[in-house]
C-alpha cells in the first residue's frame, strides 16, 4: 500500500486565514496536513525569527475539531518549531499560503509566506510558496488551492533540488480565463515607497508606509509580467545570496587587511 503524503501548511496571514482554511481542505484529499502558523497578521515579516523570548502555541479549533497550532511568532518560526518540535516526523512537503497578495519581484524578499517556504527548504523540506495576487476583501482562493494540490502531487514525484524552493503566483481570475503556466524568473520590479504622515486622536505623529509596484520589466518570463498576462507564475529560487560572477572581480581588486 502507498504511503499517504504528509503536508506540513504555514502561511504569513495567519492561521483564522480564509486562503490558509480552503488551502488545507483542498490537500487533505491527498495528504495528512498539519497546519502549523502565525496567531497573528505576519505580512511582510521576511525571515524574521524569535530569539529573545519564548514561542507559545495553542491548539485551535474549528466546528468543534481540531484544526492546527497558532504560533505567537513568525511564519519561519513556525515552520522551524513544527518540525523540530511538533510534528513526530518530517513531513514530505511543506507549503505556505495561500497568501492574500502578490509575491512577486522585489516583494519576495519581505514576505513572510516565502520565508516560511524558505525555511521549510533549509530544513531539508521540498516546499513551496503560494500566492494569490490580489488585496481584494472577497478574493476566492478556491482555484489557487486546487492548483497547490496538483502540484503538491508533481513534487511529490519529481522533487526539488537541495536548497530550492518554488514561489508560484496565482491569477486572481476564474479558471477558465487562466492562460497557462509559464516557469518564470524573479522580476526586478520594485516598491515606490513613502512614509505618510498622520496625527492619532492625541495628535501625536505617525507615519504609515504606502506605495506602488513600479514595473521594471517586459520580458514574458518574469514572475509580475506573468500574472498581468493571467498566467501562473512559478519561479524556482533559492536562500544562497551569493553573487558568483562578482567573485573573481573582488579578488582582482587585492584587498588587503
């Protein structure tokens, strides 16, 4: 008889998340999922991990059953602590989302729901990150979930390599206006970002962060071009930061001590 795949889930929006909830559903019909994630909105966290204080966790359920663990901390916290603590063993994949929002470009370094992913893979986990690419209150993960499964189900055939993890971006469009897969690359595209200044009730000042995409590329395999162009973007990246051609360059400058 087959062994029954093990999906350990996380996410950065939390675990009462509704993109995090349709998620689980649509991969217990193929795996025993454990769902392990933040207690709290964790966007934007990045790779943020707790050191100096101690995690809590809480069993949560939901319709009377049980339905996973809430993390005071980080969504790489979370993945961290269910595998090394949690889970009795290793599960066979880890998968973070579905994110309410776009991780794309420059956007994939800041997010927690990559980073949960990210840690699931430094921990040795094929894992992968899954985002639908809107802010919208009403957004209808369902799509995005059936996607996750099925490619759940080729990770699970194939692998990924030592260090990799796959970032895929969702349409948020009905299925039947999705025009493809495409295997993209990480788009430079970056935040134009401003502080706006505000007075509370008090008035004290504050500042609350807001801006906008700035669209940087046009080739048709970058991760944003993809989804403005209604297709699924999966970009296979990695946590080694090295930049191998500017090596020998360094070296060529003799810096001495």
């Amino acid at each position: 008889m087959e062994k029954r795949l093990s999906i350990l889930v996380s996410n950065d929006d939390g675990i009462l998340a509704d993109g995090l909830a349709i998620l689980v559903k649509e991969l217990q019909s193929i795996a025993d999922v454990t769902v392990v994630a933040p207690d709290s909105q964790q966007s934007a966290v990045g790779h943020a991990i707790t050191v100096h204080r101690p995690l809590r966790v809480k069993e949560v359920k939901k319709d009377g059953q049980f339905f996973g663990y809430a993390v005071d901390g980080t969504p790489a916290d979370c993945v961290k602590l269910a595998i090394r603590n949690l889970m009795k063993a290793n599960p066979d994949i880890v998968v973070s989302g579905i994110n309410h929002g776009s991780n794309t470009a420059i956007s994939v370094i800041y997010s927690g729901t990559v980073s949960a992913a990210t840690e699931g893979t430094i921990l040795g986990i094929s894992s992968f990150a899954i985002s639908l690419t809107t802010f919208e209150a009403n957004a209808d993960f369902t799509y995005a979930a059936k996607f996750a499964k099925s490619l759940a189900l080729k990770i699970a055939e194939h692998g990924l390599p030592k260090g990799t993890l796959l970032n895929v971006n969702v349409p948020p469009v009905p299925e039947g206006d999705i025009r493809g897969v495409v295997i993209t690359r990480q788009g430079k595209s970056v935040w134009n970002d401003e502080f706006e200044s505000r007075r509370d009730p008090g008035n004290k000042q504050y500042f609350w962060l807001k801006g906008e995409m700035v669209e940087l590329d046009e080739e048709e395999d970058i991760d944003q071009r993809a989804i403005l162009n209604n297709k699924i973007s999966i970009t296979p990246i990695q946590f080694d930061l090295t930049n191998y051609d500017m090596i020998d360059k360094l070296k060529a400058w003799k810096i001495s001590q």
